[in-house]
C-alpha cells in the first residue's frame, strides 16, 4: 500500500510540475479550500469509455506507464489522469 501511495504521489507531483495549473486558494477560520474554476471535469472513478463520450476526443493522450498503467489525456481546459481505465484526477489547466 505504501508502495502505491508512493507512485500516486510521485505521479502527481510530476504532473504538477509538467503542467501549470492555477487555481485560487482560499483560507478562512484555519481551512484551506480551492476555489471552483467553473470548468466541468470528469469524476473520480468514471472510465475512458464515459469520459470520451461525455467530452469527445481528447487532443492528445500519453501512453500507459508503470504498474498499474497510469495515462494522461489532455483536453483544450483540463488534463485526465487515468489508473488502469478509471479517473484518477482531472486537473484544470490554464488561465
């Protein structure tokens, strides 16, 4: 599980550092919250089948990598990180 956790992370972090993101974050009473970008993602946990009708084809994919394979998709707004055929996370990208 440790092991997992690891990977998940490092993947984040490299997906944080490959694409600029922004984002407003607040801090109010102590709790820090993002702010919506009004941009609509796909859901945790939805497949590539749902995403792909849901938002079309994205412009570019990168292909599966490590165990178990994590994929990127990249649309015009957001980017799509896949764990075997399930959402990871979706990211919003741009500004």
């Amino acid at each position: 599980m440790l092991a997992r956790t690891l990977k998940v992370s490092l993947v984040a972090l490299g997906l944080g550092l490959a694409v600029p993101a922004f984002s407003e974050t607040l801090a109010v009473d102590g709790q820090v919250a993002v702010k919506p970008s009004g941009v609509e993602t796909p859901q945790r946990g939805a497949t590539m089948t749902a995403v792909e009708a849901k938002f079309g084809a994205p412009a570019n994919k990168s292909g599966p990598v490590g165990n178990p394979p994590i994929t990127k998709w990249f649309y015009a707004n957001f980017v799509v990180v896949f764990e075997n055929d399930k959402v990871l996370h979706a990211v919003v990208v741009g500004g």
